[in-house]
C-alpha cells in the first residue's frame, strides 16, 4: 500500500519542473501543470517559464512555435501557439527585435470528460530561431519539455 502511494508522489514531484534544453543550451523550458490534480471537466493551464542564454535573442519572425504532443486527457483550443497567441512582449536589443521572457507562458486547457485516472506526463516542444548579433549567426532550433500531473474522476468530498 505503502509503495502505491509514494511511487507516483515521487514521480509527479520528480516531473513538477523538469525542464527541456536544447541541445546547444540556448534556450531552457520549465514546465508545470496548475492545478497539479485535476478533476473531469476541470480547466487549467500549462505554465512554461522560458530562459534564453545571455547575448542571445529568440526572434519573433519567423514564428515562435509550442507544439504538444497528443494526449487523451487534456484539450487545448489550438494544436500549437505562437507568440502573438500567447501576447509574449516584443523586445528591442541593441537593434534587433526579440522575445521577452520575464513573464512565464500561460497555456489553457480542458481534462476530457473520458479523461482516465492516474498520473499522466504533458510533453511537448517549442520551435524558436535564435540569434547571436556579437557572434553573427542565426540557428534554428527545438527545446522539449514535459509536465506531471494527476487526474481523478470525480471531486474529493470533504466532511465537516
């Protein structure tokens, strides 16, 4: 009994902020999931909080993407989002316009009403083109990322 529960406890607290990195290190992606448990029905939101590499700017054009990979328990209004979807402030920096990150990503979303229960792992990537103006290059590149969360079927009942 002892080790049903702290098995997945463990699990969701190991995935509560694993971040993504992209194989140079540009850019690095903290995801979670609020709420963390989640009901049918329920919504929520998907917070990314975004760093880039100093001296590095992620540009807006072309598009900023984030991508989720399917999944049967959460519905998102859109399949991907983009910068201007998420408002994500444009930024200049010493004459090339950039992306700022000081504010985390905020994405919705509904858990399925056929959602099962358990723990379940969001994963996903965003698809960003970053640029060094003091080193003169562009690159484009991909940053994975996933989030832990739990659903259950139905609401807790609590007695007073």
């Amino acid at each position: 009994m002892r080790r049903t529960i702290v098995f997945p406890l463990l699990f969701m607290a190991a995935g509560l902020v694993f971040g993504g990195q992209s194989r140079d290190g540009i850019v690095k992606v903290e995801a979670g999931v609020n709420p963390l448990r989640l009901v049918r029905g329920e919504e929520g939101k998907i917070i990314l909080k975004i760093t880039v590499k100093n001296g590095i700017v992620v540009s807006p054009q072309p598009s900023f993407i984030i991508e989720f990979e399917p999944n049967d328990t959460l519905v998102f209004p859109k399949p991907f989002y983009t910068a201007s979807d998420l408002n994500v402030d444009i930024v200049d920096d010493k004459g090339r316009e950039g992306l700022s990150f000081k504010k985390p990503l905020e994405i919705p979303f509904t858990v399925a009403p056929k959602a099962s229960r358990g723990v379940h792992v969001l994963q996903g990537k965003v698809k960003f083109y970053a640029i060094s103006k003091s080193e003169g290059w562009c690159l484009k590149s991909t940053t994975r990322f996933r989030a832990t969360y739990s659903t259950r079927t139905g609401p807790v009942k609590i007695q007073l």
